[in-house]
C-alpha cells in the first residue's frame, strides 16, 4: 500500500462544485499519466519532539508531516488531527489560506513548528449554462426534502477518519485518457446565477470509463443517484482524507468496502447535475477544508519522497 508513486507532472486545475458540482466545460489540456517509482522503507518515527513537513504548499494544496507517533497537530493555531503510530500525519490549505503557515506538533508538554510559505493562486470566473433549474436554484418541496436527506448521508460518509495510511500510496490519475474540463477554486455561475467556487477536478471521458482508486482506502459512501452529484462514492484514505467521485454511470463498490490503489471503484457517466459524461473528483480533509486533488497527485508522492530521504 505504500508503494510510491513520484515523478508525476502537477496538474494545477479542477472539477465540480462543492456540495452542488456542475457540468464540465471545454479546455484543452489533456490528463497525462503517472510514472511508477520504487520507494525506501520508512524508518522509524523521530523518538524526540520534531516536524519535518513537505508537499504542495499553496491555497488548496497538500502536506505530508513526520512527528512523534500520536502528537497533537496545530495549523496556524487551530487543532487539525493527530500523527498516527507511525508518526505520519496530512495537513491541507484553504483556497483563501494566506502567505503563510504554521504547523506545529504538541506531545508531552513539548512542541516543534514549521512555517512554510503558502503560494497564492489566482481563479478564474467560470460560467455553466444549459442545466435543469432545479438543480441550480430548487425551489419544489420535495426536492428540497430530498437533498435534506442527502445532505444527512453525505455529512456520515465525512465523519470518517480511517487508521490506514492510504495517503502514503502516492495518487494516480482516476481516469486514464481522459481531458481537464474544469478547474479547481474557480468562482462558478450557474445559468447565470452566481454559485460557490467550483471545488474539484473535472476529467471529461466517454461514458463506461473505469474509474480507479487513486490510492488505497475505505468506501465511506456509495449511492447511486444523489440530486446534485448522481452516482457518488467517498474513499477515506486514512485520517479523513476524503476523496469524491461524482456523476458516475455505475458504481462497483459499497459502504464499508476495502480498495486497492487501482482498482475499479466504477465508471464515468452524467448523472446528476451534469449536461455530459465526466468524472468530478473532489477531495475534503476533515471535513473541514477543501482541496484540490490534482495537487495531491504530485504533491503527496514527492512529500513522501523527500521525507523518507531526509531519514
């Protein structure tokens, strides 16, 4: 499950909206292909108070930490999980994270910080036009009643924090030969009516299109026809690293569920509010911050890289 995955271009762009996503529009860049790379063996966790972190440090970006196993992470301030017993440990940044960041790990009346500069980036207004109105702006009661529900289901499927480490596996590309139709922390307007920022990674592929895990996990969520997203299914890769995967034709995988990185999880489709097939990839830590899980393909890879060689 740790095998690394490295050497991997960063693909700075996006999918679908939030609890709301949309449908893909046209870009021209093309999802490339990941590059396998045998990795070290972990050594041990540090004995003595320490942090040493590395990843995609900008606004929706990614971190990989090593500690003490089970201190107390601090980011700028505010609880944010905890080292497993392996002393690893996942942080993440807003899309309106500021310049800077401070990541501290407290154990035993100790603690160690690391300030990390957080790039900015700059998004684009991106609008969608052509989707049914009540998937936009819902005013039926029944609809209403129904993403309550659903909205219950998928608020379940985030609570999760697996004790795996999924996240160590280095992601891959869910969809191969596929093409980037929408980018992540775009500001959205839907049939002309302003939405939140569009936060995720849209790959637009035919219908029928395997989708595979990016990395090893636990199936949080599997339903088949949500409102907004249609077919749904969430992964915890460990410590509430959520992955999403939105709009799917076929599901192949149930709650509760154990993947490998790789395997089928389903298949591309537009269901939901979507005007044509693709798969929006999402990604949520704790369910508290958004992130765009592009970054994290190159960025966890290269964070496990560059701490395992620093050992």
């Amino acid at each position: 499950m740790r095998a690394l995955f490295g050497a991997i271009a960063l693909l700075v762009a996006a999918c679908a909206a939030a609890e709301a996503p949309a449908a893909p529009e046209q870009a021209p860049a093309a999802v490339g292909h990941p590059i396998e790379v045998a990795g070290p063996v972990a050594p041990p966790a540090p004995a003595a108070m320490a942090i040493s972190c590395a990843g995609a440090f900008t606004q929706g970006g990614i971190a990989l930490c090593r500690t003490m196993p089970n201190a107390a992470i601090y980011l700028d301030g505010a609880e944010s999980g905890a080292a497993d017993a392996d002393g690893w440990v996942v942080v993440g940044f807003t899309r309106e994270h500021g310049p800077t960041a401070q990541i501290q790990a407290r154990a035993g009346g100790e603690s160690a910080t690391q300030s990390v500069d957080i790039a900015p980036r700059e998004f684009d207004i991106q609008r969608v036009d052509g989707l049914p109105q009540q998937t936009v702006t819902p005013t039926d009661p029944a609809v209403l009643a129904r993403i309550q529900r659903e909205a219950v289901l998928k608020q379940a499927g985030f609570q999760s924090t697996a004790n795996i480490e999924g996240f160590l596996d280095g992601f891959i590309l869910p969809v191969e030969g596929g093409r980037v139709s929408g980018t992540w922390g775009n500001q959205r307007v839907l049939n002309g009516t302003p939405s939140t920022p569009h936060f995720g990674y849209d790959i637009a592929a035919p219908t029928g299109t395997p989708i595979r895990a990016p990395a090893a996990g636990v199936v949080t969520l599997a339903e088949s026809d949500m409102h907004y997203e249609g077919g749904l299914v969430f992964i915890d890769h460990g410590q509430g690293l959520i992955t999403m995967y939105l709009h799917m034709s076929r599901l192949d995988v149930h709650a509760g569920d154990t993947v490998e990185q790789g395997q089928v999880i389903g298949a591309v489709g537009s269901s939901g509010r979507a005007t044509g097939p693709h798969l929006c990839w999402r990604m949520k830590l704790r369910n508290t911050q958004q992130l765009d899980p592009s970054v994290a393909i190159a960025g966890l890879a290269e964070a496990r890289r560059e701490l395992l060689s620093a050992n």
